[in-house]
C-alpha cells in the first residue's frame, strides 16, 4: 500500500469521523429538545389533572347539593345523593349513592322508587342548570313522580312549582295525578274519541 493510498484512506475515515461528531451533536441537541418537550408535556398532563379534579369537585357539590334539596323537600326523614368520581378500567366514571348516617346505599336497591323518581327529577334540573349557554328554559316530562306515595304528591307538586319560579323554567307534564295538575299555571285535558283521535280540550 503507498502513502497515497494511506493519505487517501486516512482523509476518508476524518470525512467519517467528522460525519459521527456532526450525527452525535445532531443527537444531542434533539435529545435535550425532546427532553425539555417531555417536561412541558408533563407539566401540562399535571395541569389538566388538577383542572379535571376541580371540576369534578364543583360537580359533586352542584348535583349533590340540588338533589340533597330536592329529597329534602319532599321526605321527612331524606337521603343524600352522593356523587363520587372512581377510575374504572382507564377511565373516570361516577357512582350516584343514596347516604344516610353515614352509610352508602346503591338508590336502586336501597330506596323505594318515590325517591328515585325525586332524585331523577333533580338531576335534570342539575344538568340543564350546568349547560353554557342554557338550552331553552323547558322541560318535558312524562309522569314524573309516577312511583311517589299520594300522602307525598302534594310536596313534590310544591317543590316543582318552587323550582319553575326560580328558575324561570318551563315544565310540560303529561300526568293523571290531580295533585299535580292542581299546581300547573294552565292545564290541558285530552280524551280519546271513538275512533282512536286525541282531542284536547
């Protein structure tokens, strides 16, 4: 091998190493980019937890406190609706609990029905109340409170009444009960004719 060959080969592996130095800074500053990028990243990940457990607190209160009310209003001896945010399978899910001195109750099958009926009530009222902007201030129902004893109708048809006023909301009932209809601003009956024809009267 002549010294031109070496010279050759020497200038071809400085071309190389020159190459490696230049890859390896590329590498490095990539490196110390991703990993202020990972810090961000994090930080913002961190941010968006303590954001999602705020308003998850602000919504227990909110729901909790409406429906608390609302079986408040119409039992003498009321439960609580309890609202906790649980992670199930990666994701946050919420448990709707019926509490009592200090115990916890599935509603469902703890509670009679009436008070399902009052806790559903107040749910609805709950959701639209947290809707930005309001949807339109009415809401239809369809036997409400078919499930509550008829000692309590008169308290429930009350608490609705409290409610609209409030609220300014709007509640279209369709319902048997005379109680309820009792409490409504304007009624409307509808009878079937022989033919099978709703007519409103």
């Amino acid at each position: 091998m002549t010294v031109k060959d070496l010279r050759s080969r020497l200038d071809s592996q400085k071309g190389q190493k020159f190459q490696i130095e230049s890859d390896l800074e590329q590498l490095r500053q990539e490196t110390r980019m991703m990993k202020r990028s990972l810090v961000r990243h994090e930080q913002a990940r961190e941010i968006v937890r303590e954001v999602g457990l705020k308003t998850q607190q602000q919504l227990q209160f909110h729901i909790s406190d409406i429906a608390s009310l609302a079986l408040e209003a119409v039992f003498d001896n009321p439960y609580e609706l309890k609202v906790e945010f649980v992670q199930r399978r990666n994701k946050t899910e919420c448990d709707l609990l019926f509490a009592r001195d200090n115990n916890s109750f599935d509603p469902i099958s703890a509670s009679g029905v009436g008070a399902i009926d009052i806790a559903a009530f107040a749910l609805r009222i709950a959701s639209w109340s947290m809707q930005r902007p309001h949807t339109r201030n009415t809401i239809i129902m369809d036997e409400p409170f078919k499930h509550l004893s008829v000692d309590l109708q008169d308290k429930a048809s009350a608490m609705i009444k409290e409610v609209s006023q409030k609220l300014k909301l709007q509640f279209i009932i369709i319902t048997h009960d005379p109680t309820l209809s009792s409490y409504a601003d304007k009624v409307f009956e509808v009878s079937i004719n022989k033919r099978g024809v709703s007519k409103v009267v």
